[in-house]
C-alpha cells in the first residue's frame, strides 16, 4: 500500500466501513443539533502508521494514525469519519495518489481509543 503507482490487489480492501457524514440538522429550538449520517458502506484496506501518547491535565491522550485505502469514489471529503464496529477514523487528507481515479489512500486518526 506504499507509495504511488503501485498496484493494489483488491482482496486486500478486506475491512468494511461506514462512510459517514456530519450533517447539521434544526433542533426546533432555533439551535442546530450535529449528527453523524451514514453515506455508503466500502471496503477498504487499514494500516496503523504512527501512535503517540501524552499526559494532558492528569489524563493521558492517546492519538493513533492509519492509513486506508478505497476504491475511487469522488464524494469522500476530510472532516468525514469512517466506522467499522466500534472504532471510529476521522479522516484527515484524501489523496488519489496515482491520479488514475482508481483508489484513495485517506489518512485518518482512530477517535475515542
């Protein structure tokens, strides 16, 4: 899964995700409630890059890195979140890294571990 012009064997897209979406939506009381809305289930191939931990006002604040990659799909923007179970990966960049629309390969950091 390293880098560009690399083919990618699509057995190893072997993780199924929840593609999810924020979406704001009226709480009737002039307020806005923020909610997360699943937009498609992919299949995708998850790899751990980087880990760090640090004490932050007497707690400890882990943050994980991962990369995935997924088929082509030109409606995945940063900001977004992919769940598979209980694990959640805010998505941080979208990069197709060959520019043949074939896959995006989305650095993401794991929420709530």
């Amino acid at each position: 899964m390293s880098g560009s012009h690399t083919f990618r064997d699509p057995g190893q897209l072997s993780h199924r995700f929840d593609l999810e979406s924020l979406a704001e939506v009226a709480d009737g009381f002039g307020g806005l409630t923020r909610t997360w809305t699943v937009m498609a289930q992919i299949w995708g191939a998850l790899r751990p890059l980087s880990a760090k931990a640090q004490q932050l006002a007497q707690q400890r604040d882990e943050e994980t890195t991962h990369r995935v990659v997924v088929r082509f799909r030109d409606d995945i923007a940063s900001g977004w979140r992919l769940r598979m179970g209980y694990r959640t990966f805010r998505i941080e960049t979208v990069i197709d890294p060959d520019e043949t629309r074939r896959y995006l390969e989305l650095t993401c950091v794991e929420e709530g571990r």
